[in-house]
C-alpha cells in the first residue's frame, strides 16, 4: 500500500452521528421509523406493520425475510409486539402537541418493539437473532454524471454529503455499524481483497467493504461495484440502473445478508 494511502487510512475513523449504534448495544436493533399521514389509529397500525418487518429484517440480518408470505399475517399483528411508540412531525419535527392540524399532517414514527416478541417471531420463521455484529469499514469511490470523481470521507461538502447521509442511514435501517474515513482520495480507495483489509484494519473496521460507483446514461443511473472482505474471502456483486439511495440500501442489505450468514447476493 502506498505510503500516502496508509497515512490516510491510519487517521481518525468517523462513526457519523445519527448512524447505527455497535452491537454492544442490541437494543438499537429492534426499533424502526417510518412515515405517516397523522396519528390516527388506522395509519398507525400500518405504520406499525412497516416497522416490523424493518425490524424483523435488521434483527436477523436476513432480507430475504421481506418477500417472506408469512410476514404478511405478523404484520397484521405489529400492535401486539409493540413495547412503545411516539410520533415527530415530519415538517417541522417536533412531537404533536395537540389534535389541530395534525390529523393528516405527514408523521416520523418511531416504533420499539419487545425484544422477546421479536426474537419468538423469528424462532417461527426459522431465523434467530444477528446480535454479534463486526465493525465494517466502507471506502466508496464515486465518479458522477459530469465526470467528477471523490471518495466518500467524512470531509465532502453539496453531493458527497448527500451521499454520505444516505449511505450512513441505510447502514442504520440495516443495523450495521458502518465506518467511513476521516479523509481519503479517489486513488487511495482500495480495490483488492489485502489492500482492503488493510484499511480496513487501520480504520478501526472489523471487515471492509469498498464500492465503485459510476454514473452512466445507458444505464439511466449509477453502476455500483461491491467488495467485502469478511474471513479471508472475497465476496462480489454488482447493481446496475439504480438512484444513489437504492444502491446504498442494496448494498448494505447485502452485506448484512453475507455477515449473518445467510447467503451471497444475487
């Protein structure tokens, strides 16, 4: 590794306030937001609905469960796993403080579900909680629409800050405690298996994840590239045509998929 790149890699990882708490605290796990019209009770039963299944996915590690047709009939059932709820108004995010002008006023919906409830509903879906979660460490190259290339750190400003947020908030619907750098080039992001767990390593990470992301008008949207180093094996998966937002999700989805041991990515 070049010796410019190891100084990089060897300063200050940057946790991003608002991520996914380490999994010393699991707790953090079995909550989930949503959006809302109102707080009326048949909004909020759907609302609740939506959280479980967020829920259900994180606690596992395992997406695949969203596509699952018995999670339909728990769902219908998410009122009864509840353990607490409150509501943020969306446009100006403070708790509604009386019933005037927010009956269908859009609502954040923050749901914490009985750990108990949760791991019991996973035991029937043949799935068990991912408590033990490792520390990943992201280094993502992007190159954008007008040719300008960055890797996202925690420095960018306009773009690179939007998709900073992004990726950070997936890695939090996820539950994976994700790691960016404090600073690193276009040219220092590492593109082999050593080279990332090098700086993996160096950043604090407990595996490395790296990304390539191109956006190319045949494609009518971003090309992403994934590596993830976890065990001394390599994984690999692409995703073609998507917004900044989805490729993000797609690939913490992913990596939560490899790390709780339930499958590759297709």
């Amino acid at each position: 590794m070049p010796r410019r790149v190891k100084l990089l890699c060897l300063a200050l990882a940057l946790v991003l306030p608002g991520g996914p708490l380490l999994a010393s605290d699991s707790s953090a796990l079995y909550g989930a937001t949503t959006v809302t019209s109102g707080t009326g009770e048949k909004n909020r039963a759907r609302a609740l609905a939506l959280c479980l299944v967020d829920v259900l996915v994180k606690v596992s590690g395992d997406p695949t469960l969203a596509d699952d047709p018995r999670i339909a009939e728990m769902a219908g059932k998410a009122t009864t796993l509840v353990a607490a709820y409150d509501y943020r108004d969306l446009l100006n995010d403070r708790p509604p403080n009386h019933e005037q002008g927010t009956y269908d006023r859009p609502q954040y919906l923050t749901a914490k579900f009985e750990p108990a409830a949760i791991d019991a509903a996973l035991a029937a879906l043949g799935r068990k909680p991912w408590l033990s979660r490792p520390r990943v460490a992201a280094f993502i190259s992007v190159e954008t629409m007008k040719g300008e290339t960055f890797a996202l750190d925690g420095e960018g400003k306009g773009m690179e800050a939007d998709m900073r947020g992004s990726v950070m908030a997936a890695a939090d619907r996820t539950g994976i405690p994700l790691v960016l750098p404090v600073e690193m080039d276009f040219a220092g992001v590492p593109q082999n298996g050593v080279a990332l767990k090098e700086a993996a390593t160096a950043n604090g990470g407990d595996v490395g994840l790296s990304g390539t992301m191109i956006w190319r008008a045949e494609a009518l949207g971003w090309i992403a590239d994934w590596t993830l180093v976890s065990s001394g094996k390599e994984y690999r998966w692409q995703e073609k045509g998507v917004g900044f937002d989805d490729a993000f999700r797609n690939a913490m989805r992913a990596t939560a998929r490899i790390l709780s041991n339930h499958g590759q990515p297709e």
